[in-house]
C-alpha cells in the first residue's frame, strides 16, 4: 500500500491511496461521517480501472483533519480486532 498526501491543512486532508481495495476508504468514510467535527468525509475514484482513489475529509471548526483521520483509523482497527476475537471464538 502506497500512501501520499494531496492536500495538507488544518481542516483539509486529502490523501492518495494505491494498492487498497476501495472497502477501506468505504469503511474510513463511513466512520468518519459520524464523527464529531467533521463536516465531509468521500472518496474519490476517477476511472475503476486505472485511477488512485483518493480520500477526502474535511472538518469545521476547531477539529484537526489528520487527528480526525488518524482517531478514525484507530477505531476501525479496533473494530477489526473485537469482529475477528468474535469470529475466531465461533470457530472454536
């Protein structure tokens, strides 16, 4: 996974990601969409077959946008861990 800023400021992140499946921006941005400060939160494909998807988030107010971003990664990571504990103890 390749990752490159596009845009970086206080309420403005947009970030490139190669070499991921689209399911993660999905998570990122529906985890984002119900966090507080932030005032939009998408991603971006320009063509399905050859273009880097882009993530976009943007907050309002005294909300920093990477924070948001890093503190949204830290949850659906944690998400993550408890579905797969889960998911292992029915196996057993």
């Amino acid at each position: 996974m390749d990752v490159k800023f596009i845009t970086k400021e206080k309420n403005t992140v947009e970030i490139e990601v190669v070499g991921v499946d689209i399911s993660l921006l999905n998570a990122l941005v529906e985890k984002l969409t119900g966090s507080k400060g932030v005032e939009m939160a998408a991603y971006k494909l320009e063509h399905p077959m050859v273009g880097k998807p882009k993530l976009i988030v943007k907050t309002k107010g005294a909300s920093d946008a990477s924070a948001v971003l890093a503190k949204a990664l830290d949850e659906l990571e944690s998400d993550t861990e408890e579905f797969k504990k889960k998911f292992s103890g029915m196996l057993k």
